[in-house]
C-alpha cells in the first residue's frame, strides 16, 4: 500500500489502528509465534487486539471532530447566545477496548452552561465511562458479586473499573426502572384467552443498620444484648421485607383433586402447563401496597375491560392479604383469590404428627384422604373433623390440629379447590416463590452480604428485567431518558 494512500483524509485518522493490525500480523507470521501453544497466541491477539479496536474508536472520534462546522455562536436551552469559542477541548471515555479521548469544540459564556455538540451527537454520559462499559457492568453485576464483576470487567475488556465505580454505574443504569414500566406497553389488550395470574410475596434481604426501616431499626437497637454477635432471636431485626410480584397467562388446565394427589408413576408424562408473557419483580425501596398497585395496573393494560378469568395467587399472609383487597377495591377489579395449596399441605402435616408416631406409613394414607376432601371444596369437614379426632383421642398435644383447623375454617373462601380445579385455575404458587429464590436468594442474600438500599433495588431492578426478558428493551429506554437528562 502507497504512502499517498496512506495520507488520504479518509484515511488518516486511522493510520494507528492500520499499524496496530501491521504489527499484530508480522508477529504473528514471525518464527517466535510459529513455537508458542495456541494459549500464548490467543491470549496475545486479545490484548493486542484490544488496542487495535481502541485505535478504530479513536480514529472513529477524530473523523468526527474534523466534520464539526464552527459557529460564531450557539444557542442554549434557554435562548441564550454562547458566543465564547473553543475550538479543541477534550475529555477522557472509557471504552470496552480501553481509554480514547473526544476531542470537540465548546460553546461557552460566563455564568452559562457550557455546550459541546459533539457530545449530545454521540449522547456521551457525564460519567467517564462509555455505555458498553455500563451495560456490561449492570449484566455481571446482577449476577455476580460487585468484586467478581470487576475481575470480570478488567480481564475480558480494555477497561480497568474499580469497586466503587461498579456500584455507582449499576444504580445509574437501573435509575429508569420505573418509568419503563409505568409506560403503556400494552397498547391494545393481550392477545390471549388464556387466565391471567397474579402472584406475590415477600422475602427479607440483611440490610446495612441505616438502611433498615425505622420499626426495624429500633427493634433492632431494644433487642441489643451483646455487642460482638447476634443473641438468638435478633436475626430477624437485621432484615427489611422486599415485595415480590409477578404477572402472567396460562391456559387453563382442568384436573380432578384425584391427579393432584396421585402417587402411581405411569409411562405416560403430562406436559406442564407453561406461563405466557411473565413479568416478575421485586422491591425492597417502594413498599408492599405500591407493588402489589403497580401489578394489577400491569394486568388492567392487559386486559382492561376484564374479559378474561383473573386469579391472584397468595401464601396466606395476613398483611400481604389484606393490602390486595385494599388494591382490589380502590380498582374496582373482581378477581378470584386461591391460597397456595402447598402450604395448606404444610399445616395438615404439622396436624398429622399430633396423630401419628414420627415415620408411622399411615401417616399418608391420612393425607391423602383429607387433603382429596380439601381439594374438592370440604376444607371445613376436615377442619371439624381433625378436631373432634383430637377430642375423641383426648390428645394432650393437639395445638398444631387446633391452628390447622382455624386456618381451614378462616380461609375457607379461598380454598375452594373444588371449582379452582374444574375451571382449571392454577392452586399453587410455585412461580413466584421461583422468583423470591431467583431474583433474591441467589444474589442478594448470600452469605456475608449487607446491603444498602440504594445497591439493593438496583440489584432487584436489574434481575427482575433479566428475568422478565425486557433487559435490551429496557436498554433502549434508558439510553433515551440519559439523553433527555444530558441534553434536555
């Protein structure tokens, strides 16, 4: 290739990424390469490719700082001339392929806001870091650690981050959680006849002492008995209640109470009945009312004239129960609420054991009996059942019959698994106590963590897209919104 070539304008700017991918050539073709292990090669093309793609970068920017047309003035948001020309500033970007520096022209005038075009044309951030460094952050940081999303970053980009920069990068990426969903993304109604399901709870997070709620906090400082370990029953104080939700369609399945319950296996396996369009999320900053709101918002832009069968799906708690008829009323949604049957299950083993010796087998055939009568809509035969069995028995120890017994005969409205099953609505919650472990568990509350309340919502906003499928959509909004808040 020619020297002219070389030296042509379109040409020039990337004169060093042309002697980048030269050099990289001659060592590869030298004789020390031919002997290396094909690690050694590997990794060389890495690092050297690296600067090869931050030549390209660079190269890209100075192409277009030699296209900026220079105006004797500009005009700011509020109307105002900057007449005051600087035709060569500069700032540092990093970049997934390691530090390039944008050189551009500023407009600027005393006690004004100083304007570079060049940076609203690439939409460049205030941070010093490029967007794929941003999006790569807030991906590994979701799911690893804050320290191994930065071993992560530094070996596999051109980049070198630090701890710090990794949390104030995830919190600003997640910043647009909200308005992403509070927008219609349902602008005509779902395309579905299926059920739609609705299903929360809640599952506490080890929160650091000042981002504890004020109740906790003080139970936390009351229940204070030593100062170099947790007493026992303190645990519980270290722990603010994130709310889970999630929002789905599913055919319906009719089935017997008989299937339910059937312990013979069979050649022939049942397909599982799968969950359309989920949405699941969790937040631990906004409270229960709020997320339980903003779930049955979702499912009104889904179907906002209430044509199809709803079906909320809880665990029974107390509070959660009575913060979704309060959500229900102020609505004016009609919806029919279905106790999660394993946890009814739960509350007839505890019963069992007041009858039967610990390993007795007739404990199941006992199980199975009651919980068919549950299933088919008589939970208050075996409430009242169990009870005067326990009478009749004159059993001491009979409390954990006495609470399953009130627990049947209180929730008796929710139980009704008889018509939940001819209808083929869903009667357990198994999706979102999938979500509490995914969203939650598996990231939030491993072994030593404390966390901040800012750090953990992002961390909750930024799993719950991941696991809604709507990271990359989200993506796209949020690099609009960080331009409106850049640029106005």
């Amino acid at each position: 290739m020619n020297l002219a070539y070389f030296n042509t304008p379109e040409i020039s700017f990337f004169c060093d990424a042309n002697k980048q991918l030269s050099t990289m050539i001659s060592h590869l073709q030298s004789s020390e390469s031919k002997v290396k292990a094909h690690g050694d090669i590997e990794q060389y093309i890495q690092q050297e490719g690296f600067e090869l793609l931050r030549c390209l970068f660079q190269g890209y920017l100075d192409q277009l700082k030699s296209e900026q047309t220079i105006n004797k003035s500009v005009l700011n948001p509020q109307g105002k001339p900057l007449s005051c020309v600087t035709k060569n500033t500069s700032r540092q970007l990093t970049t997934l392929f390691g530090e390039v520096t944008v050189r551009r022209i500023r407009y600027a005038k005393p006690k004004e806001k100083s304007i570079f075009p060049m940076d609203e044309k690439l939409n460049l951030a205030k941070r010093k870091f490029s967007d794929g460094i941003a999006q790569r952050v807030a991906i590994e940081a979701s799911k690893n650690s804050f320290d191994e999303t930065v071993e992560t970053v530094n070996n596999t980009t051109g980049a070198i981050i630090a701890k710090r920069q990794t949390l104030q990068l995830v919190q600003d990426v997640a910043q647009d959680f909200d308005s992403y969903y509070l927008k219609n993304r349902y602008e005509q109604p779902e395309n579905s006849k299926g059920v739609l399901v609705l299903s929360f709870d809640g599952k506490g997070i080890v929160m650091q002492p000042g981002s504890l709620r004020e109740c906790t906090a003080k139970a936390a400082k009351k229940s204070k008995k030593l100062n170099s370990r947790l007493s026992q029953g303190e645990k519980k104080d270290r722990k603010r209640m994130a709310q889970v939700a999630t929002v789905y369609s599913t055919l319906a399945d009719i089935r017997t109470p008989a299937s339910i319950m059937s312990n013979e296996k069979s050649n022939v396996k049942k397909l599982p009945v799968l969950q359309h369009n989920k949405r699941v999320w969790a937040s631990i900053e906004n409270s229960a009312e709020f997320v339980i709101q903003d779930a049955f918002k979702e499912a009104l832009q889904r179907d906002p004239e209430q044509k199809r069968e709803w079906v909320v799906l809880i665990d029974g708690h107390p509070h959660q129960l009575r913060l979704i008829e309060k959500v229900m009323a102020s609505l004016d949604i009609k919806a029919t609420i279905i106790m999660d049957f394993i946890h009814v299950l739960e509350y007839l083993w505890k019963a069992a054991w007041c009858f039967f010796q610990k390993g007795d087998p007739k404990v199941e055939k006992w199980i199975e009996t009651n919980a068919l009568k549950i299933l088919a809509g008589h939970c208050n035969q075996v409430a009242k059942g169990i009870k005067i069995k326990a009478t009749k028995n004159k059993l001491e120890n009979r409390g954990a019959v006495d609470i399953c017994a009130k627990y049947l005969l209180k929730n008796k409205s929710r139980l009704a698994y008889g018509s939940a099953l001819k209808q083929g609505f869903p009667i357990a919650s198994g999706v979102i106590e999938g979500a509490c472990r995914h969203i939650i568990n598996d990231r939030l509350d491993v072994t030593g963590a404390r966390w901040s309340l800012k750090g953990a919502e992002a961390i909750l906003r930024l799993r719950s897209l991941k696991s809604s499928g709507d990271f990359d959509e989200y993506w796209e909004h949020y690099k609009i919104q960080e331009k409106q808040r850049n640029y106005e």
